[in-house]
C-alpha cells in the first residue's frame, strides 16, 4: 500500500503517526517514471512544506498497517476491543449502518 503525504499528514494530526512505526513501513519522497524504450528516468518529487523540508508519504502491507491501528486504538483508555463475526448490518430508516450483530469469538455468543 502507498499511503500519500496528505494521509501521513492526517494520521500525524490524530495522533497515530505511531500505526506505522514497527511494521516494515518505507519512507516515499515521489515516484521515478522509467522509460524502457528511451532508457531514461524522470524523478517526480512530492512538494516541500513550508520548512523546505519534501513532503513523504509512507509504502507498507497493508495488513500491518491495520494491524497498527488496531494497536494505537487499543491503548486508548474509552477503547475496549471485541473481536468477533458480524452477523448482519443494523441500519436505521435512512439505510445508514449504525451497528452490527456479531457473535464474539470463541463464544457462543
């Protein structure tokens, strides 16, 4: 997955820059386009911020990268994690889903 500077840049401002620290995640500076037929390269940079510093985006699996953000959500104090099986979808009269049944894991219920 190719998470770009705008998503890096959301994911620093909710606090969860940390998702993807710790799972192989590769620093992005831009994209190189390589022309086989001609034999060149054009480099693509992101933009720079402000500071002069280039905006980076990060590259990772994206399993990890969930994985990361299951991690920074289970630290939080108002967090409490159920793992299970979703049944169905709850909608409410406009069709928005605003719930599930599940049944937990490892339980019967």
């Amino acid at each position: 997955e190719l998470l770009q500077p705008g998503g890096f840049n959301a994911l620093k401002k909710l606090g969860l820059e940390d998702a993807v620290q710790d799972i192989d995640s590769h620093i992005v500076k831009g994209y190189i386009i390589h022309d086989t037929y001609s034999g060149t390269n054009i480099k693509l940079s992101y933009p720079v911020d402000e500071t002069g510093s280039i905006y980076t985006g990060r590259s990772f699996h994206h399993g990890r990268f969930i994985m990361g953000l299951r991690r920074q959500a289970k630290n939080e104090p108002n967090v409490n994690l159920i793992e299970g099986t979703v049944n169905s979808l709850l909608e409410n009269k406009a069709g928005d889903i605003v719930g599930v049944e599940y049944r937990e894991k490892h339980t019967d219920n």
